[in-house]
C-alpha cells in the first residue's frame, strides 16, 4: 500500500529531486529517477531494480494498471500530491508518475572488446538530448556500444534518458577518463577510431568501413580536440551544399553511423 506524502520538505521527495537535478547524486547513490508513463515502463520492462515509485491520484487513475505494475515492483510506493509532482518533475507538464531505480551495469570491457564491432565515441557533448538521441540511434543501427568522455553529459540525466527512449538501458557504453589512452588501446587491438570533421578530410560517402571502427563525434561548439584527432589519424566530413556551415551533433552522428554501418566491409 502507497504511503500519502503532502508535504514537499519529505525526505523521500527531496531525495527524487536531487536524483533528477544532481548527476553527482546519480554517481554517488548508483540511482537514477525517470518521469513519465512510458519511461517508466522502459524501465520496468528493461529490467532495472526499481527502489520507489511516486505517482499522483490523478496518474493512477489514468494509468491504474501499469502504476500497479510499478507499485508491484517497487521497493517503496507513494502518493503525492500534484504540486510536489511539480517540485521533482523535469518536464513542464508532468504526467505525475516517477521512478527511482538502480542503475544498470552495462559497460563495455576493455579488455573483452568485440574487435570486429562498430562504436561510436563521444567527446565532451554537453547537451543530453543529442547523447540520448545518438545513443537511441546507435541502438537502432545495430552498433555495439557507445564510448563518453568523462566531461560529457551523464547518460543518466533525465533529459538523456527521455530522448534515448529507453537505450541508455540498452546499448553498452564506457565513460574514459582518458580518451587518447583509450583509443590507443583499442589501435592496439587493430580497432580503427576515426574522426568526424567539418573540413579537409574524405568524405563520408566515398569512405568502405572495415572491422573494428569507432566513430569519434566531438563537442557541439568545439568538435574534435587536437589530441584526439591525432591519435584517430583517419579523417571524415560530411559533404553539405546550400549556406549551412554545419550540422546539430545528433544529426551529425546519425548520418555518420549510418554511412559505418552501410559501408561496413
């Protein structure tokens, strides 16, 4: 049976809001909260331990059955009220229904890689909609795993998991703390990271991909660094006409996987 919260000062409320706020939190608790019906049910459905689900009368009489799915789930159940719904909610118009849960252990190892997979890597992108959105197009593609720099956006943050829907639960990934020693490992495993530039490179149509690429996306305003570049050697663009000077990273990557994953050798 749901505990009844009315106030917003409860520690369990207070505790959701950081977990939607706070990626340390994320890190240090190895929780994650999700908002929404569907996001929900990615949860649930993707295995995840649930510890607690928050919903409002008004969300449980809309969606009785799958909050009772929930409920049965969970570790603890409460009913809050729409204003507090409000206070954890990082949408503008929440639907009143949030989960907390543990974070899935997914990571790709080292030291086990597939060799002869497709990956793509993510240097230092800031905006969690276009990680989510990359990691659900990766997914899609059939790719075996995502690399982040440990400066990019948490795959955890709410806005990454809404825009993945549900494949940061889904597709392995490693957060390196040091991405040229990273890259350099998987050189060494005859793996071929390669880097995505605006300019002066092959471009992406004319390119035959072989075993073992990386795709190496860099951050929104900056792209690529140097050092990273460097250790990738092998080079591509892709080709744009009209006055447009550059592509939003999401698009940027879906169209360079898509051209790894067509060309594939």
């Amino acid at each position: 049976m749901a505990i009844e919260i009315t106030s917003k000062d409860n520690q369990a409320v207070k505790a959701a809001a950081k977990l939607m706020s706070s990626a340390r939190e994320r890190r240090q608790t190895g929780r994650f909260i999700a908002e929404g019906i569907r996001l929900c049910t990615e949860v649930l459905e993707n295995h995840c331990k649930i510890c607690e689900v928050f919903y409002t009368e008004d969300a449980y009489l809309r969606y009785t059955e799958t909050v009772e799915r929930l409920e049965r789930a969970a570790g603890k159940s409460y009913q809050i009220t729409d204003e507090i719904a409000e206070k954890i909610a990082d949408t503008v118009t929440p639907q009143g229904v949030f989960v907390v849960a543990e974070m899935i252990v997914n990571t790709i190892d080292l030291d086990n890689i597939k060799t002869d997979g497709q990956f793509v890597l993510l240097e230092n992108l800031q905006d969690p909609g276009n990680v989510g959105a990359i990691f659900r197009t990766a997914e899609a593609l059939g790719l075996n795993g995502a690399f982040l720099t440990n400066d990019s956006c948490d795959p955890y943050n709410p806005k990454t998991i809404r825009a993945s829907m549900g494949a940061v639960f889904r597709l392995p990934y490693l957060i390196v703390d040091d991405v040229v020693t990273a890259m350099k490992e998987c050189k060494a495993k005859n793996m071929r990271p390669i880097a995505s530039v605006p300019d002066e490179a092959s471009k992406i149509t004319a390119i035959r991909f072989f075993k073992g690429a990386i795709m190496c996306i860099g951050n929104e305003g900056n792209g690529l660094s140097e050092q990273l570049k460097a250790v990738c050697g092998e080079k591509v663009t892709i080709p744009m006409n009209g006055r447009a000077e550059s592509l939003n990273a999401a698009t940027a990557a879906a169209i360079l996987m898509w051209e790894m994953v067509r060309h594939y050798a």
